[in-house]
C-alpha cells in the first residue's frame, strides 16, 4: 500500500476488510443463522445483520428484514407477522416495533446451541415451547381467556358460570343457605 494510500480511510478498510473479512458465502451462512442474543439490544443484532449483509455481496432490504424478525424470539416474531403485512414496513419501522415488544414482553433466552446442534433440536422439538402462553377457552396462543378472539365473537350466545369456588348447585356456602332459608 503506497503512503497516499493509507491517509484514506476507505482504501484502508477495503484492504483490511480484503484481507480478515470472511468470504461472501461464509458470511451469508453467519447471516441466515445469526439470532438474537441474551441481553443483545434489537439495534446491535441489526447493525451485525447489515455488516453480514455487507460481506454477503449486498442482501436486498426485504431479505435483511426477514433475517431480522426470523432471528427474534418466537414470541415477537408471531406478534410482528400478526395483524399487518410486514412487507409494507421499513427497516427502522421494524427495528422500533422490536424494541417495544422486546421492552413490554417477559425476558426470553434465544441463545441457543450451535448452528449444527439447533438444526437436530429443531427436529426433535415440540412445537409449542414453555414460555408460549395458552388460552384456555379455545386453546389458541399467546393470549389469554380473558383476551380471547373467539370468546369475544361468541360472547352473546355464552351463559354465564357462577363467579368464585365451589359455587355450583349444593355447594354454597354457609351464609348462602341461611339467607336462601336451605339450612
């Protein structure tokens, strides 16, 4: 490198990039397998997805945007493809969305086992994890009874149970029958 050279800061990262950056294919395999790490902010797991992008020979927006939400836990994943259509948004407009549902929602490990190790666990995994949230009233996830879609829409037809424990037919309590005269 000629000393004209190195005063430029873009010739001399081209030629440190050239020399220690990983190949165009080992960093697009780093890319389609990158996750989100513990404690990792949204904002640091994008930039490093842009870098690998980057030494990936250029990842067009709309693949670098379901490298994103793919590399998210599951949980927010779903939340960010449920409801609209993720293609009308933007890089950043996902970015903030990320942030808050990974800033409203319960910490969740998505550090995982090594790219070989995760692909035989993904085999071999149940479908639903521990940490999914299961409505009771029509078995659906990440929502609860009280939230429910289906109840909602069928609410008008529903009768109402008795509220409290043990409230059902010969099983009120003491106080219920003395004022019933049932004593």
């Amino acid at each position: 490198m000629d000393p004209g050279e190195r005063c430029k800061l873009t010739k001399v990262k081209e030629r440190l990039l050239a020399a220690f950056a990983p190949d165009p294919l080992t960093a697009f395999r780093e890319f389609k397998a990158r996750r989100l790490r513990d404690g990792e902010t949204p904002d640091a797991f994008l930039a490093e997805l842009r870098r690998l992008a980057l030494l990936a020979s250029r990842v067009p927006d709309k693949i670098l945007a379901s490298a994103f939400i793919d590399g998210l836990p599951e949980r927010v994943q779903e939340m960010m493809r449920s409801g609209t259509l993720v293609e009308n948004f933007s890089l950043d407009e996902l970015l903030a969305r990320a942030r808050a549902m990974l800033a409203t929602g319960p910490p969740s490990s998505s550090v995982g086992p090594e790219p070989a190790a995760a692909a035989s666990l993904t085999a071999s995994a149940p479908e639903n994890s521990s940490t999914d949230w299961r409505c009771y009233a029509c078995g659906g996830v990440n929502h609860f009874a009280r939230e429910c879609p289906t109840r909602r829409r069928t609410r008008g037809t529903t009768v109402s149970r008795p509220r409290g424990r043990n409230r059902g037919p010969g099983r009120s309590s003491p106080k219920a029958r003395q004022m019933s005269g049932n004593v």
